[in-house]
C-alpha cells in the first residue's frame, strides 16, 4: 500500500529552526557551523530586505532550508543580483521535490525583488551538490574564483 507524501510548506525560517539548520547541515557536510547560521541568521534578522531565508517543512519538521542574500554592485555586477549562501534538505528527504520546491520558493522572491541573476559556488567535488545546481538551472560563470592565503609572504 503506497502512502501520501506530505505536502511541501514554505515559510520564512525563525530563530527556533537554528538547531533543525545546523542538524541538517551537519548531516550533509560532517561539519557542525554553528556559527555561520547563527551570524547569518542574526544578519537576516536584523536587516530582512537584504536576505530572504525559507524554510521547507512536511508537517511540522523542517526538511529543508535556503539562505540567500541581495548584492549591492560586488564584484563590478550592474545587475541586480543574490548570492545562494545555503542550502539544505535532510537527507531522509532527498528526491522528494524539498529542494525543488526550495528553489521554486526563492525564485518567486528574488523576482519579486528585481532580482535578475542568482549566484552560488560549490566544491568541485562536492558530485551530489553539482548535480542538484545543475537540474537548478545553473550553469559555470565566466568568472574564475581565485584565493590565495592571508598569512603568505608576498616576497616584497
């Protein structure tokens, strides 16, 4: 006997949902960043025009989450634009349409914003996420990232 899936309910995150954020991310990346979501979500919190933040549930546990937020001119970009911070779906919910439904929910939003363009950067290796920005519609930028270390002697 085949079961209903839940609907998928989109809302924007609250202070309560940090631990269900960090578990989730913990899962997927093996890293507890505590901190990350709780300076990004203080951030949002406080100035809410420059972030949007949602949360997916199935009932009343967060399955999912997306952290973005609106640039102002970076990196030389005439267009409006978002930096994808964060994204998340509890991986007994993987292939269920939370990440979809994520995308779809932040999309209507940046629109409505004026928003044109939505960027994001991965790990190379990170196969699972590439191939979820991928059937997100994302393409590679024309743009190299580059870094060097902080701390290195420049030989000047």
């Amino acid at each position: 006997m085949a079961t209903k899936s839940k609907q998928i309910t989109l809302r924007p995150l609250a202070p309560d949902d940090l631990e269900a954020v960090v578990a989730i991310d913990r899962q997927l990346s093996g890293l507890s960043r505590r901190d990350f979501y709780e300076r990004r979500l203080a951030a949002a919190l406080r100035h809410p025009k420059a972030f949007i933040y949602l949360g997916a549930t199935d009932g009343d546990a967060l399955t999912g989450f997306v952290l973005a937020r609106l640039l102002g001119g970076e990196f030389g970009a005439a267009a409006k634009v978002a930096a994808l911070d964060a994204i998340g779906v509890a991986p007994g919910r993987h292939g269920r349409g939370v990440g979809r439904a994520l995308m779809a929910g932040l999309e209507e939003l940046l629109r409505k914003k004026g928003v044109t363009e939505l960027h994001s950067q991965a790990d190379w290796t990170n196969h699972s996420l590439l191939r979820f920005f991928d059937a997100a519609g994302f393409e590679r930028a024309p743009r190299q990232m580059l870094e060097r270390p902080t701390a290195q002697d420049m030989g000047h």
